[in-house]
C-alpha cells in the first residue's frame, strides 16, 4: 500500500490504477467466486483470495517501481 501512494505522491497516478483494476477485478473477483462458490470453501476462500491479491499487488508494485518510470512523471 505504501508504494501504490508513493505512485500517487510522485504524480503516476495510473500506475496504481492499473494494477488494481488487473488483480482486483481481473483476479480476485473471480478467484474469490471460483473458491467460494465452486469449490466451497465459502468466507474462507474469499479471504484466501484477498490475502493472496494483496501480495500480488505490492510484488507487482516493487517490480514496477524499481523500473523508475514514475521518476519522468511530470507533477
């Protein structure tokens, strides 16, 4: 969380945006779906999911950060 507002802060305010709409809407809803409903694990997947997103979103957050693309963003 604390990089996705260093985004933010910085002025590379899509960064942040891009990367939660891929792993909130394009993982975790349905993965959360698929474990709770399909394979009925029930509140328990969903938070399996969350869990997992969460780490997803800060390695993928690193990754993009090390890059230095948000250094060019001009505020």
């Amino acid at each position: 969380m604390v990089l996705m507002q260093a985004f933010n802060g910085a002025g590379d305010t899509f960064t942040p945006t891009k990367i939660t709409f891929v792993f909130s809407w394009m993982f975790q809803l349905p993965c959360s779906y698929w474990l709770a409903v399909t394979m009925e694990f029930g509140p328990d997947g969903i938070f399996m999911v969350m869990a997992l997103t969460q780490a997803l979103m800060a390695i993928a957050a690193i990754i993009i950060f090390r890059q230095g693309h948000w250094k060019v963003k001009i505020v």
